[in-house]
C-alpha cells in the first residue's frame, strides 16, 4: 500500500509520486488550469449508434464523449437505442478524458466521492469495501449505510477508509454529497447543453483521497504554500506534511527522476538478474521475461523459477506505474509441471491485488503465453509525456514539448537559487523555448522580480528537442 508520497510544485504543474517501500508505482501529473476528471456536465446525444452499443454526446469539448450502454441506463443490459434518444438532454460525468481521436469516456451514473464514502444519486444498493475486514465493523457500516440509504434515496458505497472513521464523520460526509447533488440537480433544470454542472475536485485532492490509506506515512512538498494547504485540508494525526529543503531537488534526492525516465523505456531489469521487455501495439502489450545473465546456481529449472517470480512483482508495478491498460500478453520462461505454473499465478495474482484498477488474469496457455486485461484510470504514462516521433513512422516517441519545457523551467529556478542574482543565459530548442513564450514571459519576467535573476533565453535550431543548456552569466 502507498506509503509516501512526494509531490513537486512547479509554476505550471505539480508532479505527484506515489511510493511503496521507497519504489515508485503511481505517477501523477497535473497542469494548472487544467479540466478535472470526475466533471459533471449538462450534455446533449448527438448520435445513437447500436452497432457500438453507444451514444455520441456533445460535451462543449473540441470531440464528443463517447458514452457506452453499460454506463448509460439505470438497469445493466438495456441497450444504448432504449437508454438514451437523440437530441436528449442528459447529466454526464467524465470517466476518462479524451485521448487522441478519441472523445472522453462519460457514465450517465455520476458518483460524487469523499474520503470514506462516494454517494451514486441514481444508485439503490450499498456496497462495503472489501478491504473493511472486521465483521463487526462491517456489520454496524452496513446499518449506517442502509439509513443513510433511506433517508436519502442513494445509492452508497463505503471505501476502506470507513474502517477507521467515526459513524459521524460519515453522516457529514454524506450530507455534504448529497447536497452537492441536489444543488447539481437543481442547476440543471435551468441549464443549457452543454454547460458545466461540477468542476469536479482538484486533482491533488482526489489523488489524497484515494490513496490515503491506513499506510500512508508521511507527505513531502517542495513548496511551503501547497504544504500549507494541505495541513488545512487533510485532516490526519498519523500522516506528517513535510517541507523539502533546496539543498537538493526533491525528486532528484529520492530518485524519482531516474525511476519516471525508466519506466518510458522498454527494457527493465530484474534485481539478481533477467529482465522482462515491454513492447505496445495497436491492439495489445506484449510483456517477454528474459532471464539474460540471472543467477540460477547452474540449475535451469530453478533459473526459470525465481526469475518469473521476480518478472511477476516487476510486471504488476509497471503496469501500474505505466498505467497500462487493456490486452497484455506475458511470455514467461517455461516452467516444468503445473505446479509450478500454479505457483507463479498465484504469486502473481497476488501482486495484482495491490493494484486499484479493475485486472483479469487468464490462465497459461499450451504455449506458456499468460493474458490478462487492465482497465486503466488516466491516459497511458508514454501518453502522456511523449508523442509519436514524426520521422521513423511511428517506431518510436520523443518527449512532448510541454513535459521538456516544465522540465527546464525547473532547472532554471534550480539554477537562479545557485546563481544568487547573477543572470542565466539559456539556450533551447526552438518548440521549448516558444513554450515558456520567449525572453518577455510572465515566468521569466516573475522570477527576475521574485530572486531578482534575469533570464535571457535563446531558441537554437542545433539543439535537438529534450536537449537544453543554462549557464550563470560570469
């Protein structure tokens, strides 16, 4: 379970890393400014389309959401042409955002959620996490539910967090919810699509209270105001909000920033040896275990053995970490005897539980290939900081201009730190540097008021695009 997490504050995102045991697994990025997932808005269908099982709705967004029938009716089964009609007027929220071609992913059941509880306006049922493991505890949570259930005419579901939360904690949670709901619904009625009923909550917040379990131990901030902030508004005596000092970046202390370059690569290394290779298509990930220079002592079978059970920890995180989702084949080392197969799934299933996505693990085939489908929570990590590189025809991705130019903005302040104000002349790539908006930038502008450094900042065709240079003026 998530045990820190370290969050970086830039001028223009916040970079937010979430760790077990000191090792990276989630990654979370978020630009200021931004649309927030969880959005409720006013829509209007454009199109039914019964061969996809889904409807077309205009969100007020560059490209219609896409909204299927498994989350468009109250009943599951009732297909997408008895659900919803063209021209409809219909309350969306945002599953997915848009992701290349393709628009966001929408649920017309809106789930609205705090710490302990998520309300479901047009849900009946009550729902306990499985993760509550005390019966009595579960048994009284049940009771509460059910009245809350009642009185309201919601649907509920109690998250783990309930476990450990006073009965009235979460009456107030669900009174706050459910008036959030009524004052959506009532901004409805006098609405037109598509207008924005809820902005959703801030992405820091939900990121804390989805993962702010029993095991989180301590939060990091390079940045004494958002620290600040959040000693307001999470409200735990056993987690401590820690201010990093400038002695040394934060991510480059902790060695995130070697982990988040590594997880875009293909190949990963195993602790004692092997590796396993990560390879996207269109339609699957294919994931090969190699045991390379492993140490199996001479014996093959054991080699095979402790190197796919090793692979087996090391896929779970990446696809994870990754956010990889839909298809993935794993090609383990042959193994001798079902039980030994058994073995290695069970292992591996194991690992997958720590995962919050929705995961399905087939069994190994004849040909020793295991599959498995993830339903990934956020665009995929190579999605999001890179693009698909325009001169090899799709063989490879380069970074995206937005991700190298945050990138340099915070070497820049690094550097104005050092530079006690002496001026820096930085040298960029031309996309870079039309990003931080040249030599006259409210950034740069505001750093020479706030530290009193000037930053004279040139675009140079020679550099490639993740290639920048800063130097202190002498």
């Amino acid at each position: 379970m998530i045990d820190e997490i370290f969050i970086n504050a830039g001028p223009r995102r916040h970079r937010i890393a979430l760790l077990e045991a000191g090792r990276l697994v989630e990654f979370y990025i978020t630009q200021r400014g931004e649309r927030h997932t969880e959005r409720i808005i006013l829509g209007r269908v454009t199109k039914v389309q019964g061969d996809l099982d889904a409807a077309f709705v205009d969100i007020g967004e560059a490209r219609e959401g896409l909204l299927s029938a498994r989350d468009a009716a109250v009943k599951r089964g009732t297909p997408i042409a008895k659900a919803v009609q063209e021209g409809q007027a219909l309350i969306v929220q945002v599953k997915r955002e848009a992701e290349g071609e393709k628009g966001a992913k929408l649920s017309a059941r809106p789930r609205l959620a705090e710490k302990g509880l998520a309300l479901l306006p047009l849900g009946t049922g009550v729902e306990l996490s499985k993760h509550i493991a005390d019966p009595d505890r579960r048994e009284k949570l049940q009771s509460l539910a059910g009245s809350l259930r009642a009185r309201m005419d919601c649907g509920l579901i109690l998250r783990a967090a309930a476990g450990e939360m006073d009965d009235a904690d979460l009456e107030r949670e669900a009174d706050i919810l459910h008036d959030r709901w009524r004052k959506i619904s009532a901004d409805a009625k006098s609405a037109q699509p598509a207008a924005l009923l809820h902005a959703g909550d801030d992405p820091l917040a939900v990121v804390l209270r989805e993962h702010g379990g029993p095991a989180l131990r301590r939060i990091c901030v390079d940045d004494g105001n958002v620290a600040g902030q959040l000693r307001r508004s999470w409200q735990s005596p056993d987690v401590a909000i820690e201010v990093h000092g400038e002695a040394q970046p934060l991510y480059l202390e902790h060695g995130l920033e070697e982990q988040i370059e590594a997880a875009m690569t293909a190949h990963v290394n195993l602790p004692a040896g092997g590796r396993i290779i990560i390879e996207h298509t269109q339609a699957l990930t294919a994931i090969d275990v190699d045991s390379g220079q492993a140490d199996g002592r001479g014996d093959p079978a054991r080699l095979a053995r402790e190197t796919n059970a090793r692979a087996a920890r090391e896929i779970a995180r990446q696809l994870r970490l990754r956010e990889i989702g839909g298809r993935t084949v794993i090609d383990f080392i042959p193994m001798r005897g079902k039980g030994e197969v058994a073995d290695l799934l069970t292992r591996l299933q194991g690992w997958l539980d720590h995962d919050p996505a929705q995961i399905r693990l087939g069994r190994m085939s004849e040909l020793g290939l295991v599959e498995l489908t993830r339903r990934r929570r956020q665009p995929a990590l190579a999605q999001r900081l890179s693009v698909v590189c325009p001169l090899c025809n799709g063989a490879g991705q380069i970074p995206r201009v937005r991700w190298v130019a945050d990138n340099l903005l915070d070497r820049i302040l690094r550097e104005s730190h050092a530079a006690k104000g002496r001026p820096l002349a930085v040298r960029a790539a031309a996309a870079v540097a039309a990003d931080l908006g040249g030599p006259d930038s409210d950034l740069l502008a505001g750093l020479a008021r706030e530290r009193g450094c000037r930053v004279h900042l040139v675009a140079d065709a020679a550099l490639a695009l993740e290639e920048f240079e800063v130097t202190v003026a002498s």
